[in-house]
C-alpha cells in the first residue's frame, strides 16, 4: 500500500469520528434522545424522558469530555463495580505500554528505518506516491549495525510491559481483596452449586441433598434449593410477556381513538383484536399456573444450591473432594443469584460433555470458514490481484482516488463488518457448552473470540495464503519464525488501515449509538400515533466484555508485534486508546449498567493475551534479525521469551490463586464481622428465596380491563 491510500483512508475514518463526536454532542443534549444516550440516569430518575426538543440545544458541547475525564476509580468503582475498573485498568496498561513504546519508536526507530535505502531512499517531496515499506525495519540495510538499536527496543519494551503487567497483577488483585472487605453480605458468599447428586432408591434429590450435608456440614448447613425442569414454562413466559406487550399497546391505540369517530369499523376491528388478545393471554395465564404446579410436582435435576451460615463453610465446601467417587457430589461456588444461567440445569452430564465436544469442531470449522472472506479481501488491497480476478474493472481502478479507496479503506471495512458476525455466534456457543453464569458465558465467548481474532485477522492477513498454507505453518515450527519475518512487516499498512477503521471509527460510533439511535428513529415513525406507555420499564443495556476485551487485546498484540518493525503504527494505536479512555468512561456513567459483577476475574485473560503477544514479538524479532544478516541478535533474543514465561508462571502462582477464590483469613474475618449483625439471621432466611428460579417467582400481569391478580400467587411461590 502506498502512502495516498493509507491517508485516504485515515482520512475518511476521521471525518466519520468528527461525525460522530458532533452527532453525538447535539443529540445528547436533546432530552426526547435520553433513553438512547442516558438510559442508565433514565432508569434510576436522574433525568426525564420525553421532554420537548430545544433549539438553542443544537450547539455541540464538550461538557460531556469534562465530566467522563473527572469520573474518579472511586466513583467508577460505586456506580458500576470492580469489573467496570479492569476494563478501564485495561485501557490504561495499554496507553502507558504505547506511550514508552511509542516514544522508543517513532522518535528512534522511525529515523533509522527512514535513513536506510535497503529498499528506496527517502524522499519528503514524493512521498505520497512511496510505499510504506520505507517507514518499516525492511528499510534497514541488511547486516547495518543500526539493526542493534532495534534489539535494545524489545529488551526495553519486553522489560517495560513486564513490569507494567506484574504491577497491575497485583494492583487489581488487592482490588479484588478490599472489594471483598468493602461489600455487604451477597448471597453467592453463603453458597455453592451441587451437581451430579447422587439419589437411593425410591428417594428425592431433595432428601439426599439434606442428608448428606446434615451429616457433614452439620454445623454450618442452613437449607437447600432444588433446581427444576422448567425449560416449557420458560417459554411459556416468553410467549406470554411478548404477547402482553402487544396488547398494552394495541389499548394504548384504542384509549387514544375514542375521541375520534371511527371509519369503515377500522376501530372496532382494533377493540375486537384487544379482546381475542385478551383471551388468549388469559389462556396463556391458565397454561402456566397449569405448568408451575407440573414444575413445582415434576422432575428434578439432580443440582442443587445449598446455603451455610458462613462464607468460610462454602469455601470449605468447594475446596474438598466430597465423595470417593469425584464424578459424585461436585460442588462449585455459586454465581450471584441474578447471573444464573437456568438452561444450563436442563441437561444431562452426557449432553453437556457431547456439547464440549461439538463447540470445539464448531469453533474449528467455523475459523476456517471464515478464511474465504479474509483471502478475498486481501484481494481487495492488492489491485494487480483484483484486476486479474476482475479484468472489466481495470478503467475504474486506473481512477487514483478509487484506487486509494479500494485499496486502503475498503478491505478494513469489509472484515469489520464480517466480525460483528462473530461474537453472537461465540456466545451462543459458550451458552452450550455447560457454564451455569452469564458471566462465565462471557468469558469463555471473550477467550473464543480474542483467539478467533488473532488467527483470522492477524495470521490469515499476515500469511495471505491458502488455508493448508497458513496449518502448514505451524506443522513446521523451525520455519515459524523466518516466514513471520517475512510476512508481517509487509502487512503494516493493511493493519494500521485496520486500527483506525475497527479503532476510531468503531469506537466512536460506539459513543454515537448508531443502531439503538435510527431504532428509535424508526419506532417513533411507525407508532407516532401510538400512546406511549409510561409503565414500560426502560432497557439498560451491559457492556459486551466479550467484543470489546477481545478487540483491545488484539489491538495490543498489533502493537506490540509492529512497534520494532512499522513503529508509524503506534501514533494510530495510541489515538484509539485515547478515545477508548474516554468514551468507554461516558458509556459508564451514562448508559451501561452492571449484570453482573465477577470483581475482575477478566484480568487473567488479559495477562495471558499480553504474554503471547510478546512471545510471538520475540518469535518475529528472531526471523527478522535473520533476514537481516544478525545471527548475533537472533541469538541473544532467545533468553526473551524464556524469561518472558518463566515470568508469567512466577504471576499466575503468584497472583491466579486471588482470582479463583479468596483467602481463609479473609473469609474468616468477614464471618466475624458479620456475626456481630442482628440482621444477618434475616438475611439467612432470604437466601433460598434469592436463589428460586425465576420461572417459579410470582409474576404480576395488569393492564387496562384485564386482571390485576397475580399470575401466579404467593402462596404457590
């Protein structure tokens, strides 16, 4: 790629984030656009929806910059909890790699990649037509000893994010701690999943799991939850919730036509649709009171949730092997009570194991599938490739500015739009695979999706080759190292193309809410003659951890690997983290309100993802040197990755025991506290009320003309 493309398309992705940044900053000051870019203050009272459009509101303000740049950690730990201050310690690990990096790189590297004519000499007047190769290490002339200034960078720079990832280990893992000591008694403290129970003959999952832990967890075992099948009464609710939805809007519509003589009987055919709705919601209500009480006598699953009078007991509980047969009595510490996943509890062992099984062929397959539109959009940035598969296009791309768009902003586009495919597909597969929280669901589709991302964006770009081409790779390890050197630095400009595309321009369309804004647009115009229902709760969404951690590691990992070899990378990375500091802080304090709360239990990903990145750093830095007539260099760079994962086993011993659970000492000092409590024997008793499943909770339906009991009612509950 050469230098007019990459500024066409830096060019076109910044006026999209000036675009956005404006929209954005008048939007938001209309108070009708609330639900879409303050529905976290909406929801808890802080502002008011629906208020009328202001003129004087057309204005930008950047008030909005000030007030995210003055949220304090302290703050951000209140309103949105520990795992909202691991994604932004993640933002800030990144800007301060980038920024030494960064320094190292485009005031040290650049100059002499630059001086060097291993491939043209610099020329300030033509560089606009000059290929990008000249800013990158491929440059250097070979055997220059100039190339032992970029070895001292990856000592440095390796040495630097080290240091760096031990501190925030640390940080965030005493975090964890004073969280723990700062928090209220929460009810996943007190209790653990039981799974794989075992029942005697002409006995109940129930009375076994009463038995066993009376016996021996006499002490300290309070009572027991039995999970049930409900997976029909599930959907029942479904059906049921949709459906009264409908019908409060359809009377909303009929409240509003009364003043108005109808026409041709169009209102009377609207009364006698509310009423056919009416009685099958009625129905509908029958069928699950039907349902809840077949649950309620049913099949049970042979899980439970099992409550002790103290957090130590149920650490206790999870640490120790229960049976002698370990397939028997598995225990588990148990999500928070909102963060269950039910599905989860309706299938067997064996199909759960089967479901591991088909999630990984999936996930394979699924990654070489996803091979096709990578080859083909790398197609896309090489114009003698596209003009041989297209030989009719050869006028247009003879044009220069379509040439530049092709070949610099379209390719990053296209694969940015293929991505957003991904994520769905990763959580739904996770969701099968047999984790019982939403939160573990997350993480596992994060993991799935980081490494889906760097074998299909970064390897499948890097190697351009078929897929055999890119598994032979890796079938031979010695030649790892020397075709990644070859590969990579030519992929500098489609990668740097691609930061400020799925970087800059994503991140602010982020900010700008594109497809919740013309949502609403659209709703507004198909029901404009509808009465808003002022009942209806408002929808606040969560942060998706698994599309957003993902895509800052592997912006990470790009520069990382890129610094030492196309350092022009860093300022684009660097822009990005910028803008991701500040728009994800709004995105907090405005319209993103915790589901959950693992209290930073992502930060492991994060650590691992850093680690690879600099191994495969250390990987391209030996090839290179090669490449480059350096065997001296290639060989002193073998102690780095050595030392890099002696380093990351000495953290995880170090650090990872903090993440899987909590110290007795700390457990135990809690206890104490809390034994002080008078509420605490109060709160003992909510405990199997807080773990019930949902489809089994009393549900109220009420709407104009209809029924305002109970669906289902408290004494069944």
């Amino acid at each position: 790629m050469i230098v007019s493309a990459l500024l066409t398309s830096v060019g076109i992705n910044f006026g999209l984030c000036i675009l956005f940044l404006t929209l954005y900053s008048i939007l938001r000051r209309q108070p009708p656009n609330d639900n879409v870019y303050a529905p976290r203050l909406l929801a808890e009272k802080k502002t008011k929806e629906g208020r009328y459009f202001q003129l004087d509101r057309l204005l930008p303000s950047p008030g909005w910059i000030k007030r995210a740049w003055k949220l304090s950690e302290d703050d951000l730990l209140a309103i949105s909890g520990l795992d909202a201050v691991v994604f932004m310690r993640l933002i800030i690990l990144s800007l301060r790699v980038f920024s030494f990096a960064g320094i190292v790189g485009v005031f040290i590297l650049l100059p002499v990649n630059l001086s060097g004519d291993q491939l043209a000499e610099f020329n300030i007047a033509n560089i606009s037509s000059d290929s990008l190769d000249i800013f990158s290490i491929s440059n250097v002339n070979n055997g220059s000893n100039r190339l032992w200034i970029h070895f001292c960078a990856v000592y440095l720079v390796t040495g630097w994010v080290c240091f760096l990832l031990y501190y925030e280990f640390n940080y965030i893992s005493s975090k964890r701690i004073a969280y723990f000591y700062s928090s209220k008694p929460q009810p996943h403290q007190f209790t653990v999943l039981v799974r794989s129970i075992p029942i005697s003959e002409g006995g109940s999952v129930g009375e076994s799991v009463d038995s066993f832990f009376s016996e021996y967890y006499a002490s300290t075992y309070i009572s027991h939850v039995v999970v049930r099948r409900t997976s029909k009464l599930q959907n029942l609710i479904k059906e049921t919730n949709k459906l009264y939805t409908r019908l409060t809007h359809l009377q909303a519509e009929s409240s509003q036509s009364t003043t108005s003589r109808g026409f041709l009987g169009i209102f009377r055919r609207k009364s006698d649709l509310v009423d056919r709705y009416e009685k099958k919601l009625g129905d509908l209500e029958e069928d699950m009171r039907v349902e809840r009480q077949a649950s309620l006598a049913g099949e049970e699953v042979r899980a439970a949730f099992v409550f002790f009078r103290s957090r130590y007991a149920a650490a206790l509980a999870t640490h120790i092997q229960q049976s002698v047969d370990p397939t028997r009595w598995i225990i588990e510490p148990a999500p928070e009570p909102h963060n269950v996943h039910w599905p989860f509890f309706q299938s067997s062992f064996l199909k759960r194991w089967i479901s591991k099984v088909v999630v990984v062929v999936v996930c394979i397959v699924l990654t070489v599938l996803f091979l096709i539109p990578v080859v083909l959009i790398q197609s896309l940035a090489n114009l003698d490739q596209l003009e041989t598969l297209f030989p009719f296009l050869k006028s247009i791309l003879s044009i220069t500015f379509v040439s530049e768009v092709i070949t610099g902003y379209l390719p990053s586009l296209i694969l940015q739009l293929f991505l957003k495919l991904v994520p769905p597909v990763m959580v739904f597969l996770s969701s099968i695979q047999g984790y019982f929280s939403h939160s573990e669901i997350q993480r596992s589709a994060a993991i799935k999706f980081l490494w889906f991302t760097i074998w299909n964006i970064f390897f499948a770009n890097v190697l351009s080759g078929s897929v055999l081409t890119e598994f032979a790779l890796f079938l031979d390890p010695k030649n790892i190292p020397a075709k990644l050197a070859v590969a990579v630095p030519a992929q500098a400009s489609f990668f740097i193309s691609y930061v400020v595309t799925s970087g800059w321009t994503s991140t602010t369309s982020e900010l700008f809410r594109m497809i919740p804004f013309f949502g609403k647009v659209l709703e507004k115009c198909c029901c404009c003659c509808c009465v808003k229902n002022t009942d209806e709760e408002i929808e606040v969404p969560a942060i998706p951890y698994h599309v957003d951690i993902p895509r800052l590691l592997f912006f990470g990992l790009l520069g990382i690997t890129y610094f030492f070899l196309a350092p022009l990378i860093l300022p684009f990375l660097l822009v990005y983290f910028c803008l991701a500091y500040i728009i994800f802080r709004n995105q907090f304090l405005n319209v993103y309100e915790p589901k959950f709360e693992t209290a930073g239990k992502f930060w492991p990903i994060v650590h691992t993802s850093m680690i690879f990145s600099l191994v495969l750093m250390h990987a391209i830095a030996v090839g290179i040197f090669t490449l480059k007539k350096v065997p001296l260099a290639s060989t002193l760079i073998f102690p780095l990755p050595v030392l890099t994962l002696l380093f990351n086993e000495y953290c995880r011993k170090r650090f990872m025991p903090n993440f899987t659970g909590y110290p007795a000492a700390s457990l135990i000092k809690k206890d104490r506290e809390d034994a002080k409590d008078p509420r605490m024997a109060e709160f003992f008793s909510e405990l199997a009320v807080a773990y019930q499943d949902p489809a089994l909770a009393a549900l109220h339906f009420s709407h104009p003309g209809s029924r305002t009991t109970p669906l289902l009612s408290d004494a069944d509950a």
